[in-house]
C-alpha cells in the first residue's frame, strides 16, 4: 500500500509513520495540501493520505476533487482535542488516529481504509486450478485478460497476479472503465496537458504513467468506448501515450490486466468490441468459476469474513453453527463473493448468541436467507429454478405492455443492487450508457429512479 503522509514531520507523526512502514506501507512525504495535490497530480500515487489534523483537510479533499484525484483521507494529531477530531471528520476523513500512535491502530486503520491485501482463498478444485495457472503466468509480462460473472473476485486475482510477478515492488493500479464517464477516461488513463480542454489548470499525469513500472488493471473493459480503444491498443502495441492536448509521446512500461464480466467474443461480432485490442489484452485468459460452480469455497470464506468484521466491528471471534454452513452451501449466490462478504458482514452484527446462527443470514431487503432442500442433482436444480422463475414471471407481467415489463425489470434490478448503476447493467446484460438512459427518460416521465450509493459505500472486488 501506497501511503501519502502530508505535515509536518514531529515526533509523534515521524513515529506513526515508522509504524506505518512496518505494517508493509511505502511512504512518501511532503509538507502542505498544496503539495499533496501537486504530488498526486503528478503521479506520485497513493492509496491513503495520512494528514495532520492542524492542515485543511477540506480544502485538500476539494483541490483533489476538483482534479478528481479520490484518494481517503486518515487524519492525525496530537492531544486528541475531541473538536478537532471531530472538525477532521465533518471536513471528509474516513479515520481519526491520535497520537503518540499505537501500533495495533495504525494496523487496523491501514487495513481498514485501505483494503487491497484481500487474501485470495481457494479451497474448492475449481479454483486451485485457476491459481495454479495464474501461479504459472504471474512472472511473465504478458497481458492477462481476467473474466467471470460480477462479484467473483476478478481484482483479487489481478492482485494476486501483481504479487507474484517481477513487478511486485512497483506500483499496482487500478481503473474502473465503467465508472468514469467516457469524456473524462481518456484523461483519466493518458493524463492531460495544462489547457487541453475547460478545467485543465496544470498537467495531470495518467494512470499509465503512475503506473510506470508496475502493473495496471483495465477493470471492466467492455465498457470502453470504441474511439478509446483504437488509443488504447496503439499504447500496449507500442508502450507509449498521448497526452490529452500533448504535442509529443511519453514512454511506458507497464503490465496491463483487464477483467470483464461479459463475454468480449460476443462484443466483436456485435461490432461493440475491437478484436485486435481483444487478442492484445487475451494473451492469456483466466476464467474465474461462478460461487456456486466452486462450493468448496465457501465455508472458508465465509469463515475469513466472519473473522475480518469481527475483528473490525470489536466483536468475539464466533464460529458459524452447522445450520448456518448448511444454508450458506445451499444459495445460489447471484452476487458471488461479494453478495457472500456482504451476507457475513451482516450477520456479524446482527449474531447475539456465542455462534453465528441461521437467523442472521439475511439478504439485503432484510428477508431470511432460505435454507429450503435443492434437488441434489445440478440438472434437476437448474430445471426446478428455471420453472419457478417462468412461472413468477408469467403471473407478474400477464397485461402489461413490453415497455411496462422493461421499465419494472430495470428498476427492480437496480433496487436489487442497491442503486448500482454498473452492477444492474451488468446483470441486465446491457452497457451503463443504455441504463443510464433509460434512468433518464423514466425520471422525465416522473417515476421514482433508486439513486446511486452513497460516495465510500463499501464495494467488494
């Protein structure tokens, strides 16, 4: 992890900075918000800005918003004067850590507010054979194109992959095409020049270029408009980037990795998806299995959850009751592993007794995990789940328009992913751009559209 200390270095903060070290943070430094911006903008990544509490942590956030740097803030200082504390928080910290430091404190707040260290647990055949081939591929250079259903852990395994390689001492970043609208991606990747366009106060450096040695990860390719792929495929042909506005090409080295969720062979022939770019990023495929297509995985990781919010909620380490096991084996999991992480971190917090019982297995409407028998055959449990979703649906949508149907297949979806507009789209198997569309035309015509999760709301790889 990548750790910006920003102040003054006195004693105390010298000392949590040590401590930062040892718990495997590399640390630069600098003296003011200013410069932390610049240094950011720059491409002096970070995962975590540790800033004095006395320093204007708003003005810090605005400045790297307005350059949309998001890097979360940990305050620090001092005395812990309780307003102070608190005047950090309400100006946009995720964390306040008093100081002297304490060792066990810094840990759990760098593991807290920076989680990429996810360890990646494979118990299940399935999935050792995927990390045995990954185990075979992680020192080599070449480009690794990562697929599977959403929430199956496909950033996890591009970590891992990061690890293993001869990169691993470099920096290791990571971009979410989905999430960044396609006019600001091309700056986002390839970084702009001072004055290439409305808002451009200075250069900004891109991820390619902090990424400069390291490896970074193209999350969700698919998303990419097809304008920027023909850029992007000229940069891993010739491992060199454009500026935004620049009038001269910078070089680069850098693994790429990229991970979707849908099927690219299908996006070619859609005319959606350059298959040139395809076989430069498809040098060698990893298919993660589906939760349910590797159920030896997860008890363990439903035990790893259940140790991790334990320990960051302050709660007794609890083992899971048999019951509880069996109902986990039994769901489907639609969300995967993350729907898993969510489900445990859930039944965490609502668990009183000295196990983890059945009753706090909830879904995220509140209702109980089922735990009814499945058929024991696979065949017979795809066919039983089919028939009652055909017969649900024809009982539901029996009179109603097709744009009626549609409009309450999208809503629901998206109230399913809790507003999230990547996740639904994902699931309803269109792009982000067409969903936000159809969002768009139903809150013209009035209908209540969920909004988007709060900005920090955790997200699972």
């Amino acid at each position: 992890m990548r750790l910006l200390v920003v102040g003054r270095l006195h004693g105390q903060l010298s000392a949590a900075v040590r401590l930062a070290m040892a718990a495997g943070a590399k640390v630069a430094h600098v003296d003011t918000p200013a410069q932390a911006t610049a240094a950011l903008r720059a491409g002096q990544g970070a995962e975590l800005l540790m800033v004095d509490y006395e320093l204007d942590i708003a003005g810090l956030i605005a400045a790297n918003e307005a350059e949309r740097i998001r890097v979360p803030v940990v305050a620090c200082g001092v005395g812990a004067d309780p307003a102070k504390a608190a005047a950090a928080i309400r100006a946009g910290a995720k964390e306040f850590i008093p100081l002297p430091p304490d060792p066990d404190l810094i840990a759990a707040v760098l593991a807290a507010v920076c989680d990429d260290e996810r360890p990646l647990i494979a118990r299940d055949p399935a999935m050792q054979r995927v990390i045995a081939l990954a185990d075979q591929v992680a020192p080599a250079d070449a480009s690794i194109l990562i697929t599977g259903e959403s929430g199956v852990g496909k950033e996890v395994l591009a970590r891992y992959l990061h690890r293993k390689s001869r990169r691993a001492d470099k920096p290791f970043v990571s971009v979410n095409c989905a999430a960044i609208p396609e006019n600001l991606l091309e700056s986002e990747l390839f970084g702009h020049e001072k004055g290439a366009f409305t808002g451009a106060l200075a250069r900004r450096v891109g991820k390619f270029e902090e990424a400069n040695g390291g490896t970074l990860l193209l999350d969700e390719i698919s998303e990419m408009d097809a304008r920027l792929q023909a850029k992007l495929l000229r940069a891993i042909q010739e491992r060199e980037i454009d500026r935004v506005g620049g009038s001269k090409p910078v070089k680069v080295d850098i693994r790429i990795l990229a991970t979707s969720n849908r099927d690219l062979a299908q996006a070619v022939r859609e005319g959606t998806f350059r298959e040139d770019l395809l076989y430069r990023l498809n040098v060698v495929n990893l298919h993660l299995p589906a939760l349910r297509e590797r159920p030896g995985d997860i008890a363990a990781l439903a035990e790893h959850f259940a140790r991790k919010y334990a320990a960051a909620n302050g709660l007794a380490d609890r083992p899971l009751a048999e019951e509880t096991r069996r109902r986990l084996l039994q769901h489907r999991w639609p969300g995967n592993v993350r729907e898993l992480e969510n489900a445990l971190h859930r039944a965490v917090l609502l668990s009183a007794g000295p196990q983890i019982e059945p009753e706090a297995l909830r879904l995220p409407d509140g209702q109980p995990l089922a735990g009814g028998a499945l058929p024991a055959d696979p065949a017979a449990r795809t066919a039983s789940r089919a028939a009652e979703a055909a017969d649900a649906v024809a009982r539901a949508f029996v009179g109603q328009t097709v744009a009626a149907m549609e409009q309450q297949l999208i809503l629901d979806t998206l109230a399913h992913c809790l507003g999230n507009r990547t996740h639904a789209a994902n699931i309803l198997g269109i792009s982000i751009r067409t969903l936000r569309n159809k969002l768009k035309e139903y809150s013209e015509a009035g209908v209540s559209v969920p909004p988007p999760p709060a900005p920090g709301a955790y997200a699972a790889a």
